[in-house]
C-alpha cells in the first residue's frame, strides 16, 4: 500500500518543493556554485502487496487474510460472519512488518462454529505468528472489557514492527448478542 508521507516525499523530490522564494534576481557577490553532470536517483513509492497469509502453529491457525477497513459508523471492519475461519488484516494502519502497530482480527466463533481465532486466549508470551514470511513473537496476552478498550496500547506508535491479534471474548451478553470484552495478543516481530 502507498503510505501518503511516502506520496509527499516523492512529489516533493518531483517538484522540487523547499525553494518556494522563486528565482533570484539581481546581482550578488557569492560566487556560482559547480553543477555536477549526474543528478541523484529519484525514488518513487511503489505499492506493496497486501499482506496474504497469517500461520500460528500452537493455535493451529492458517488462514488467508483480506483486507478491512472501517464502517460508516467508524468502527472497525470484521471478517464476513459466515465465514468465522477468515482473518483480516486492518488497511488503514501499517502493514505487517512495518514500523507501528499492524491490526489482524478475527472472530472467536460465528455461524455456529468455532473462529480463527477462538483459542487467543490461550497464546503466552513466546508462541508465534507468521505473516507472509515474517515472524513476531507474542509478550502480552490481555483480555479487556469492550467499554475500556487499550486503544492508545493498542493503536499507540511503537517505533518498529509489531502486531495485534484481536477477537472477542470473556462473558457472552444473550440479550444484545456480543461478548463484553476482547483478547488482544501483543507481538514484536523477531530479529
């Protein structure tokens, strides 16, 4: 995926942005500096792939993942209900690999059936998780009420690669339909 900053570093490197004053006019007394016959390589941003895959042995999790965004409402987008097997990963933040807090969420059960993620819970802090080929090693497995939800653990700049696995968990309320509160699993990627 493009990341607008990369977008802004690449026009701003075609555009020649930093020097809005416009040519000088006039004379002056410094002398011309030398012009060199080969200009620095310009970098443009490609897009990524999306992220594909996601393996957690101890779990027995393997799954495809597909890409989430948000509700109209602003919430977070979940995999299809019918389809509890399915994880997905959260578009708008960082991919997984890159530096923050990449989101994959999945359902602890949905069609009358178990969900791709209905043993999170029992993650420890050195299982694994494999993305496409990366490998982040959960430190943190918490279980938290839906109405004092971590966001600024959960969603805070962490400096390097990391990841959160969510679902939902803890007591089921039969009269609204919905767990109170989610399993995150919090992991750094290895190396």
């Amino acid at each position: 995926m493009i990341r607008p900053l990369a977008v802004v570093a690449a026009l701003c490197l075609l555009a020649g942005c930093g020097d809005t004053a416009g040519p000088k006019t006039g004379p002056t007394d410094q002398a011309p500096s030398p012009v060199s016959d080969t200009a620095p390589p310009i970098t443009v941003a490609t897009e990524a792939p999306d992220p594909q895959a996601i393996s957690i042995p101890v779990l027995e999790v393997s799954s495809t993942l597909v890409p989430l965004g948000l509700t109209a409402d602003g919430q977070h987008e979940v995999p299809p209900l019918s389809q509890p097997e399915q994880a997905g990963w959260f578009q708008p933040g960082p991919e997984p690999g890159e530096s923050g807090p990449a989101i994959v969420l999945g359902h602890v059960n949905g069609n009358g059936h178990p969900g791709v993620f209905a043993n999170l819970h029992q993650m420890k802090p050195g299982d694994t998780v494999t993305i496409d080929g990366l490998t982040f090693v959960v430190y943190e497995v918490m279980q938290a009420p839906k109405d004092a939800f971590p966001a600024d653990r959960v969603y805070g700049e962490t400096g390097a690669p990391e990841l959160r696995l969510i679902t939902c968990g803890g007591a089921f309320d039969r009269a609204s339909g919905n767990y109170l509160s989610n399993i995150i699993a919090f992991a750094k990627i290895q190396g």
